[in-house]
C-alpha cells in the first residue's frame, strides 16, 4: 500500500514539473488517499499486535 501511494507522488511530482496540472492534482490526491489509508491500517495493526502481548524475547 505505501508503494502505491509512493508511486502515485512521484507520478504526481513529475506531471507537476512537466506542467500537467490536472494530472499533478488527481496523482497527489491519490498519493493522500493511499498514505492515510496506509496509516490507518499500520497503526490497527500495531495496537492489534501490543493487545495481544507482542513476542516477547
């Protein structure tokens, strides 16, 4: 998921110095879509794994 969002801002980065604006805008909005996206399953996961005592060395 956080290479999606991370290609779609380089595709975004490049059509926005090329001067396709358009392109730039909707690339960007996806790169922000997928990162929250991302986030907010990183951190369901995260608190899934420390409520259910992690692993313990």
């Amino acid at each position: 998921m956080l290479y999606y969002a991370l290609v779609a801002l380089v595709i975004a980065i490049i059509a926005g110095i090329l001067g396709f604006g358009g392109i730039a805008f909707a690339a960007a909005g996806i790169a922000k879509i997928l990162f929250f996206i991302f986030l907010v399953i990183f951190v369901v996961s995260l608190l899934g794994h420390v409520l259910r005592g992690g692993d313990r060395i």
